[in-house]
C-alpha cells in the first residue's frame, strides 16, 4: 500500500514535504538498457499487454533511481487499441493507425464504439502487480488528453503542426467535438482502470497541446481534456509542451491538482501565473541532461529555487528522458534533489 504521507501526495495536496519529490517522463524505456534487453522481440504494445513484462518495465527505473514514484508503463493509445482500433507504434516514429479518421463519416464510425466496452483487464492485472510490489512508493497511471491523441489520429501518425486535427476543429466543429468528446471518454475508461487497480496518481498528457491558439485551447480543447478528469478519486498532474501562452487553463478549472510546465518558461514565473492552489511540476530542461555536471547541477539548483514560489513543486524533466541519455545522470539528479531538498526543509 502507497504510503498516504508519500512526498508526491503531499506536495500534490499542496503541502511541502521534508523531501522534495521528484521522478521523470518516459523513466521507464529506451535510455535503461535493462529494458532495452527486457523488450527483444516483443512490440510495444504487446508489451504494454502482457502484465508481468508492462509491470517488470515500471519497476526497473524505481529500483534504479530511487524516484519518488513509478509511471505506469503503457502508451496513450493503448485505451485504442482496447477499443479495437487498428494502432501500431513503429520503431523510431511512434503510433501508427492503419485507418486515419478524418471525415465525418470516420467520425461516427469509430465514435459508434461504446468506450465501456473496453477490456482493460491486462493494464488492471498489471497495475496490481506494481502496486504491491511498490509498497510505500506511489504508481501514478496516466492517459492521453483528447487532443494529443487526435493529433495521431486524425493526421494517421506522428506529425510535426498537427495541421488536420487543428483543421478539423474549424472546417467541421460539430465533428471535431464528437471526436475528442468520445477520446475523452476512452481515456477516462483507462484512468479509471488504473484507479481502481491502485494508482495514487494520474498524469494527464497534452503534449502537443502547445501548437493550439490560446482561444482554440480553451473553445475546442479545454472542455474535453476537463471531462476525461473531472471528480475522479485521486489527484490529476495536467502536462504540455509550450503551453505558456495559456498557462492558467492548464489547471482546467481546478480538476488538476499539479500542472506540468516545459523547460521554457521560468517556474517561479509559471506560479505567479497560476497561483497559490495549485502544485507546479518540472521542469530541468532535457537538454542539459548531456552537459557536464557542474552546469547541469546548477540548472537543477536553479530549477528547485524558483520552484519555491508555487505552494509545493514536484521536480521533474521539462519533457521526457531523451533515449540517448545516460542513465547514472537520472539517478545523480535524483540525490541530489532529495538531498538539497531535505537540507532546505530542515533549515
Ligand atoms: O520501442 C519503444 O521503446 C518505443 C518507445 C515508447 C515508449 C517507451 C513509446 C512509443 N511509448 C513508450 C512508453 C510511454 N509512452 C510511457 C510510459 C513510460 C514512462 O513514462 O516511463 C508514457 C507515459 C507514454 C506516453 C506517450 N506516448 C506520450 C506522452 C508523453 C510524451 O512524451 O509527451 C506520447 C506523445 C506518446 C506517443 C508515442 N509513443 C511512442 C513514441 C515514440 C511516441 C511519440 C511519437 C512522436 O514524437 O510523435
């Protein structure tokens, strides 16, 4: 059982811990070469399928690092493929769909699939695996927000501006919103299967949503990502890249407990913009994960004093762990807050 005073749940309910908790986006994965020899022959999302493999690789970068929490290993369209959406994830480029869904008629096909009828029996068994294999240290589970998710799905894969779901918002409204209102759905069933199966936690991932208008965000995108979170058991962690620009929506009208904020903006600056009752976290900048290790720890540093401006700051990546990066500096970065952390609440 997670220990309900673990420093990642206090500082998610706005009090600052002894310890400054910290873990990373993507910890589990390709810079760990445990995984990497873990993941010969299977495809990723048989990977994410198949319990004891999904819950091992959620295990491996706790063990390793010491983080304050595990992320449920998975991927944001694993709800989809439960839904019985053809998906693949190619090696090197990400989630591939056989059928793009662009038109209207795309629209009402594959929103005619009853988000309840998901089987999401093998993330549950996995999820309970990491749990009690945990103990005190919390699982946050997670899910794609609705527009990260039809940014793969509408363009059919990875694209750079996302131009097709953007379009689409404008071009045909009426199924743009049917669309992201029943990915919304899919990814609150997959939440909501982690829940129940013991997450601590939820991270809910808008990683493109930086491409969107401010008015677009909040007409088009907001309402949606606020439906897959709303009153749900435990504390939501809202996270984008570049979503400066409408920061404060992030909070999405209080159902984030914690919003996530990329390596561009400054966090003391973040929590003047979003004020005093939510918790910010982030955000060293991945970048500096390869610079030596004198200016990396200053940039850490640096990152946790202005981080003392929100009520409570959990310390994470801007974004992901870059593949290439290695592996001793993650565990590094981790003593090193847990260290300068402690020594700040006991001065
Ligand atoms: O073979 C491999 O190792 C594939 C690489 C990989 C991994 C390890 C993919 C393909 N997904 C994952 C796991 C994953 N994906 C996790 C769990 C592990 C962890 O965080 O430790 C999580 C939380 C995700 C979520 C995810 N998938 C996001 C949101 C997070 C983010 O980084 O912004 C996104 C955008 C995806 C899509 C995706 N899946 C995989 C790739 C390479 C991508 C990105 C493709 C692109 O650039 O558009």
């Amino acid at each position: 059982m997670p220990d309900p005073d673990a420093p990642l749940l206090r500082a998610l309910a706005g009090v600052r811990p002894d310890r400054t908790p910290i873990w990373f986006m993507r910890q589990a994965g390709r810079s760990l070469p445990e995984y990497r020899e873990l993941r010969v022959g299977t495809r990723m999302l048989d990977a994410c399928l198949t319990p004891d493999l999904a819950a091992e690789i959620t295990l491996q970068p706790v063990r390793r690092h010491g983080v304050d929490a595990g992320i449920f290993f998975s991927d944001i369209v694993v709800p989809l493929r439960l839904a019985g959406v053809e998906v693949e994830i190619v090696p090197g480029r990400g989630p591939v769909f056989a059928a793009p869904v662009r038109s209207a008629a795309d629209v009402e096909r594959i929103t005619a699939i009853d988000p309840r009828s998901l089987d999401t029996s093998a993330i549950e068994e996995a999820v309970r695996i990491v749990v009690a294999e945990l103990g005190d240290t919390p699982l946050i589970g997670f899910a794609g927000a609705p527009f990260t998710l039809a940014a793969y799905l509408v363009e059919g894969g990875p694209s750079k501006e996302h131009l097709r779901a953007r379009a689409m918002m404008h071009t045909d409204p009426g199924s743009w919103n049917r669309l992201a209102g029943w990915l919304a759905s899919v990814s609150r069933v997959f939440l909501q299967a982690q829940i129940s199966a013991g997450a601590s936690a939820v991270q809910l991932f808008d990683s493109w949503a930086g491409s969107l208008a401010p008015h677009d965000y909040r007409g088009f995108v907001a309402p949606h990502s606020s439906a897959a979170v709303r009153a749900l058991d435990v504390p939501v962690i809202h996270f984008g890249v570049g979503t400066g620009p409408f920061l404060a929506d992030m909070r999405l009208d209080g159902a984030a407990s914690a919003v996530g904020v990329d390596w561009r903006m400054p966090l003391d600056e973040a929590a003047t913009v979003l004020g005093t009752d939510v918790t910010v976290q982030g955000n060293i900048d991945p970048a500096l994960l390869t610079a030596p290790w004198p200016v990396l720890e200053g940039h850490v540093r640096e990152v946790m004093r202005r981080g003392r401006a929100a009520r409570a700051h959990i310390v994470n990546l801007g974004h992901g762990v870059p593949p290439e990066t290695d592996p001793d500096v993650l565990s590094r970065i981790v003593a090193l807050v847990h260290d300068a952390g402690s020594r700040e609440a006991g001065s």
